[in-house]
C-alpha cells in the first residue's frame, strides 16, 4: 500500500510528525482516519482548531497554519511492523522535511516517534529541553490513538500547551 501525501509549506505554526498511517488513512489518502483515532477531537478539545475536522480537511489545516507528516510512510496496522531500515530511512527524511520548510514548533504524536527521530529513550511530555536544530521547537505530545490508555483530558491538557506556547512565539 502506498503512503499518504505529506501537507506541507514553508513557516507553518505546527508540523505534526507521527509513527505511520494507519491502514483506514493508506486506505483513504487522509492522516488519522482511523474511526478510532482522537486526533481530530483532541486538536479542537485542546484550542487548536475552531471546530472538530474530519480526516477528510486534513490538508485544509495548511490555512490554520498545521502541516502533516510521518516518520514512516508507509501504511502499517501497527508500528511493531515498521523495519529498522524505515526508521532510519524516515528520521533522515523528516530531518531534511524540518530543515527545508521550518516550521515553529514540530509536534511528535507519541513519545515513540520521538524516541526513533532523536535515538533517545528517556522523553518528558511537552516541549523539549534540547532540540535538535535552533531553529525549532520539538514538543511531544501523547498519540492520538484509541489504544492509548491515558485519560483523554490528560492528553488534551498536553496539546493545549501547543496553542499556550504558540501564543508565545507570537508575542516575541
């Protein structure tokens, strides 16, 4: 299965970077299509977006200043299916990605997809002490998958301080 198309451009707010798409979005061409997926939800709960999206408008949030990409492109029931080889394929992609369109803050959907973009094992929720280019923020925020057991306020809570930060980096 193909993977999906990244929506990109040049200074967005938040580049949210995530394992892989899930089948249902390889399937229909849209990030977080999966019926059980948060994310949409999260991202209006949190202040991010006036209203809830449907994976169908992913790439209208290029407007609200959002783009999306995946360390991983290729479409996987799981993220235990992704090879060694993908990883360190993606992490050099998503390196090349973060340096050409530079965007303010780059958003990691799971303390995984940063763990395999910086080699690093221990991760705090939040924005990170020492990122890997001046340039920009890197915070990491819980994935947005309906497996995840953590409290949906709790992570809703994680993703408000994007717009908290946001507001920030405006006032500079």
């Amino acid at each position: 299965m193909e993977g999906i198309s990244d929506h990109l451009k040049g200074n967005l707010d938040i580049l949210f970077v995530g394992f892989n798409p899930s089948i249902r979005s390889g399937e229909t061409g849209h990030h977080y299509a999966n019926p059980n997926n948060r994310f949409w939800k999260i991202l209006f709960k949190s202040g991010l977006t006036p209203r809830k999206y449907d994976p169908t408008e992913d790439s209208s949030l290029l407007d609200l200043g959002y783009g999306f990409t995946n360390i991983v492109s290729r479409p996987t029931k799981g993220a235990d299916e992704i090879t060694k080889e993908e990883y360190i394929k993606g992490r050099k992609q998503l390196k090349r990605k973060i340096e050409k369109y530079k965007p303010k803050l780059v958003c990691f959907v799971g303390k995984g997809v940063y763990q395999e973009y910086r080699q690093l094992r221990k991760i705090s929720w939040g924005l990170q002490k020492d990122p890997s280019s001046n340039k920009t923020l890197e915070f990491v925020a819980p994935s947005s998958s309906g497996l995840v057991r953590m409290p949906i306020e709790e992570i809703i809570e994680i993703y408000s301080e994007l717009r908290i930060l946001l507001g920030k980096l405006e006032n500079k």
